[in-house]
C-alpha cells in the first residue's frame, strides 16, 4: 500500500484566497484524522471521521474551516477565507479500530503558507 | 487539565552514543502512551504503543519505559545512528473505547545525532 496520500505538498496563497487540502486514507482503514502543526502548539487535532461520519470537529478554529467525506477513500479539508495565522503543516491520518491498540498513519502533510 | 509536557526541547549526541528522552502526563483517564518519530519534511510514524499494565516495551534500538503511578515516561535510544536524527513525539490517549479520539500530543524533543 502507498500509505495515505496528501495533495498538495506544498501551498502558498494569498489571504481570503480558497485552500483545498485532499487526502487519500490507506485502504480499509475506518477512520480519519485532519491534524494542523505548527511551532507553538505542535499537533492538534482540527476533525476526526469513522466510516466517513464526523465524530468530532471540535478542534475546527472557526467556521472558515471544514472538512468533508464523501467517501472511505477521499477527504478534503477546506479553508475559506484563508488568513495568515493558517499558514502550518496539516496532516492527514488513517487507522482501523483495534480496540486501543490502534495505530495512526500520517501522510506527509501539506505545507501551507497565507501570504 | 490534561497535558503532556516533553524534555528535554532539543538534543545533540554524537553517533554511537544512548540518549533517553522524557515524557511527563496528567491525562486522566489513561489508556495508552504512544511515541512517535517524525523525519523533517514528513507524517509522525509509530515506534511504540504501551497500555497501563506495560511497563517496557522495545522496538529495535529504540526501549519505552512507563511507569504509570508517576505518569511518566521514556524512550531510550541505543547506539544512535545518523537516521535517529528527527522529533520524537509522547501521546497519550484518555479514551478507553476508541482511543485516537482523544490524544493528547507533548511538543516532541528534536533529537540531532552528529558523526
């Protein structure tokens, strides 16, 4: 397996721009995770899907954010306006429940940068 | 409040040499501690996941300890290479269903082996 594909790798913009981040989850895998890095915060969690539902979209910053679904093998998340304060690495992760010994798989993120 | 604090920030060793690096939580309820290698440039990859009741657990050149009375942890290096050379990053999960829900990321210590 390729693992999980992230596209792109890199993004510049420029602010109130529209920014598309897509993932690719490993196959069978049943849930999936938007993660956001950056310096001072490290890794938080932005949303998380199971067999394509979101669960959980309380680490969303605000509604300029969102992610979408709409099938268990693609996702994207969507900002809208960008701003500035966006600009970090965003992962995106895959797992298959395994009863707490779940391992995440993290693509190699989408840098992005709001000019 | 739940948090998971790392140390130390960075380190330097020269090759060949062990390290251990710490990992400090308050996250309650615990369900397992994961650490996590990320190269520069790419997704955090698994080395080690511990449940409550295991105290060590290894993976190559890298031992996790755990002692959950204190809540604390340790990954130890052996032998560095060049290619330990990234961040290291201690999550730990408070959700004893579906764990990845609910990690709790430290900031990870950036490891540099040197020749």
């Amino acid at each position: 397996d390729a693992g999980v594909i992230q596209s792109p790798r890199h993004e510049v913009t420029e602010m109130g721009q529209e920014v598309t981040l897509r993932c690719k989850p490993i196959s069978g895998h049943d849930y999936l995770f938007w993660y956001r890095q950056t310096m001072m915060r490290g890794l938080e969690l932005l949303i998380y899907f199971n067999n394509n539902v979101p669960i959980d979209d309380s680490g969303m910053p605000e509604d300029r954010f969102s992610a979408k679904m709409p099938n268990a093998s693609f996702s994207t998340l969507k900002i809208q306006p960008s701003e500035p304060r966006d600009s970090a690495v965003y992962f995106c992760a895959s797992s298959f429940h395994d009863r707490g010994h779940e391992k995440l798989f993290f693509g190699s993120g989408t840098q992005l940068s709001v000019l | 409040k739940n948090q998971v604090e790392q140390s130390p920030q960075s380190l330097i060793i020269l090759e060949g040499k062990n390290c251990t690096l710490q990992c400090n939580y308050t996250v309650s309820p615990f369900s397992n501690l994961r650490w996590y290698k990320q190269d520069t440039g790419r997704g955090p990859v698994s080395l080690t996941i511990m449940t409550f009741s295991e105290n060590t657990k290894s993976n190559g050149r890298y031992t996790a300890t755990l002692d959950a009375d204190t809540k604390q942890s340790s990954l130890h290096i052996t032998a560095s290479q060049l290619s330990d050379s990234a961040s290291y990053i201690c999550v730990v999960s408070s959700d004893r269903g579906s764990t990845l829900g609910r990690l709790y990321f430290g900031r990870g210590t950036q490891l540099t082996v040197w020749p």
